[in-house]
C-alpha cells in the first residue's frame, strides 16, 4: 500500500499502485482489480485520481504515436505529459487547442477532467477537441470512442473523471502557431462588476482570464487584473520585440519551495501585501499591448517546484465554482464577502468566462468561475460549507478535479448529467469496478 494525496496533499489515502508498461497492459488489470482507477501526473487537486483499492498510473504510456503537420491532427498515448507535448510541438509551429493552469498533468487526465482554459468562452474545453479515443473498459475490452462511434460513452467519458474506465489513446488538433509569444493587455478593474463587465468585453479575445483580489472589501470588493491575450504573430513580434527569437526556449530554471511552511506564513497581512503589490505592479502595465512568453502566460505557477508546500504540512483546499451569467454578480459578490469577512488568505484566485460544455459530468457552463485556494484549517470548512449553499442557490456547480470535500447533495444539486452516467456506468459493469475515492464520497 501507499499513501496517495493529490495536488492540494488533502486527503490522503492508502492504495495499491500499478504502472503498466504499455497500453496492452492495461486490459487485463481492469478486469482483475476492483475498486480501480487511473492516474495520470497525480494533479487533480483531491480524490479523484486515487482508486479505492488500486490506483492505475499511466505515466508510462507517454508515446507520441502519429502527427499530420498539414492538418495539426495528433494521437497520442493517455499518459503523455501535456509539458513533453508542448516541448516537441510548440517549436513546429503547433500549440494544444486548450491547456489548463498547469503543463504537468497527462492528455488522459485532461480528459478526463475535460479542462477548460483561458479560451473556454470562445473554444470550449479540451473535450469538445478530442476527435475519438480508445478506453480500457471494465470487462477488459478496448472500445474507440467518437462523436459517431460509441457516443454515449464518449461523451461519459470526457469529463467522467476516468470513471468508465482508463483511457489509452486520443486523437486531436494541435492549433498552429507563429511564434511562442503571446501579446498581451491588462485591463484594470476597480471591483468585481467591473471586472465581470471587462471579461464580457474582452470575449472577443481568445484567451481572457482575470487575477481576483480575495481580501479587497468595500467599494474594492472584487477588484481585479484582466489578462487578454493572442498568439503573437510574426508581425507582432517586429513590431514589440524584432530582436527576439519566434520561438524561445522554456527551459529555464526552476525556484522550489524546499519544506512545508508554517501554518502562520499564510495569513491576511502576508497574502494582503502581496495582493496589493500584485495589483499595482499589473495595473502600471495596463492600457498597451506587450510580449509576453507562452510559458508564463499560461503556467505561471509552474515556474514554482513544489509550490503546494506553501501552504503547510496540512494541505490546502481548492476550490471552484461556475455561476450561470444571470447570477455571476450576486453570487460572487456573496462569496467574495465572505471569504473577505473571514480573512482566509488565498495565495492566487482566478476569475473566468465560460461557455457550455458537452460531456455528462464536464464543469463548464455559460457563466462564470471563480476558482481560489485555502490552507486545511478547522475555519476553512464550515466557510466551504456556507459558499457550497451559494453555489447551489445560484445553480451553479463545483469542478471534481479540485474537489476533496464537498456533499453528494452539493454535487447531485449541480450536475443534471449524473442520472444519465449513472445508468451509463451500470450498463458497461463499471460500478464497483472502477472506483476512485471521490466517486465513493459522492455516490457516483
């Protein structure tokens, strides 16, 4: 047994380990283990990717198997690193159609958690690209899954958190790119409506994301840094940076958070001064475009090892939501009140626009989310708690990649989807069978 956590190192849970050497081997573990699912990188924050008896890693199938540069099409194996694919592909010309806040998750996990990015108001989540994949199933089969092709099952599978079973393969379009530089502008926002009306007008963007300031109350309650970006063209770059090369390298040197840090090192003054420099050093940025690396842009927690030893031996909780649009701004500003009125530091909150979504349990919605982190503390729950009723009352959901602690009926209240896969997963004999720590705790 070994003790397994996610990203957020909360919970923790004893589990067998497998690491099949190549997708052939993966049929005949789904049918000798119970209580099994995949993990990739182990980066969904939670439960989600830790079987409740056995947990399936698939780092080891990582193959770049075929690429078409006329059409950008790719298939590649589930357990490749989203870091190794950006490390071959972005110096041809060619970025994923979607990424997540981190490079270092699988292509399998991606799908299974059908990420969203900073362009899911305009292009959806990395589901809505994947054109087939193959899937391991429950009784040791291997099933291709399409939009034509076992439809039912793919549209389970992508955002079904590996719960119909493990994913080997996907095929999908790498977007080409000119250059490895995104041309950035930051828009300033004084609180959250304006901050909500700046993502509305920035729609037109292909990627937006706001940084929210989570302690700012008052008439500052919500205020913000708009990030609207593009693939920077050729052109862009003589123009901004003509001495810079189209594509850099992103091998660079990493800091790391050496040991856990005391529970007190996070906490409202520390977090606060923070998040007043952060919001005076973007705001002298604001109102022109400039260059900014591909790497940073849209990673940029990654150039920090470790990072989640920040906030102590405990763990953190993230947490994130989606609100439909009716109801972004009275919801969020409840949250954020509160969250402000507790004085609970999050080190880095996030503020998106979103679109609709396809598969059974995917996150996305039309609306907007609001994703923050909290360390593991006595307060940090009861506070959960009294935001998961705001949620629910808004109609919105919580996203299961980050999830370690909300109620099944928070997450029955949320996804109209889960009858559906339910009876999905009894009919291809996946209940019981495939079975993560999360799926347990929510009774999926």
């Amino acid at each position: 047994m070994t003790e397994l956590s996610g990203w957020g190192r909360y919970p923790r849970h004893p589990s067998d380990v497998l690491s099949p050497p190549s997708p052939s081997a993966v049929p005949p573990l789904m049918t000798s283990h119970t209580g099994l699912v995949a993990r990739g990188n182990g980066r969904a924050y939670g439960d989600a990717a830790i079987g409740e008896q056995v947990t399936l890693v698939t780092r080891r199938l990582d193959r770049i198997r075929a690429f078409d540069p006329s059409t950008g099409r790719i298939r590649v194996e589930a357990g490749l690193l989203l870091a190794d694919l950006l490390d071959v592909m972005v110096p041809k010309g060619f970025f994923p159609p979607v990424v997540p806040g981190t490079k270092f998750v699988t292509v399998g996990g991606m799908i299974a958690s059908d990420v969203h990015g900073k362009n899911h108001h305009r292009d959806g989540g990395f589901g809505d690209h994947v054109e087939s994949l193959t899937l391991a199933s429950p009784d040791g089969g291997i099933a291709t899954c399409s939009s034509t092709e076992n439809g039912d099952l793919f549209r389970a599978t992508i955002g079904g958190m590996g719960l119909t079973g493990t994913i080997l393969e996907a095929t999908f379009r790498m977007r080409p790119v000119e250059t490895g530089w995104m041309r950035q502008q930051t828009i300033v926002a004084t609180d959250l409506d304006k901050a909500l009306d700046a993502l509305r007008a920035s729609g037109e963007a292909t990627y937006s994301v706001a940084w929210i300031d989570c302690l700012a109350k008052g008439r500052s309650l919500g205020r913000s840094l708009i990030f609207a970006a593009e693939h920077a063209t050729r052109r862009d770059l003589e123009a901004l940076q003509p001495a810079a090369d189209a594509f850099p390298s992103a091998r660079s040197g990493r800091l790391s958070v050496p040991l856990d840090l005391p529970a007190f090192a996070l906490n409202r003054l520390s977090v606060g001064a923070f998040n007043e420099m952060y919001f005076r050093a973007g705001a002298m940025k604001a109102g022109y475009p400039f260059l900014v690396h591909w790497n940073p842009y849209f990673f940029p927690l990654d150039g920090i090892g470790d990072w989640n030893r920040i906030y102590g031996r405990r763990g953190f909780l993230q947490y994130q939501c989606v609100i439909p649009t009716a109801q972004a701004g009275p919801a969020l500003s409840r949250i954020l009140e509160r969250i402000a009125q507790r004085g609970l530091a999050s080190f880095l909150a996030v503020l998106k626009q979103m679109g609709p979504s396809q598969g059974d349990l995917s996150f996305p919605m039309e609306g907007f989310t609001l994703a923050l982190d909290l360390p593991v503390s006595d307060a940090a729950f009861p506070l959960l708690d009294e935001l998961d009723r705001t949620v629910v009352e808004a109609g919105g959901r919580l996203y299961l990649a980050k999830d370690a602690r909300q109620s099944p009926a928070t997450f029955e209240a949320g996804y109209s989807g889960l009858p559906r896969f339910r009876d999905l997963r009894r009919a291809i004999g996946a209940t019981g069978r495939i079975s993560s720590r999360l799926s347990a705790r929510l009774g999926i």
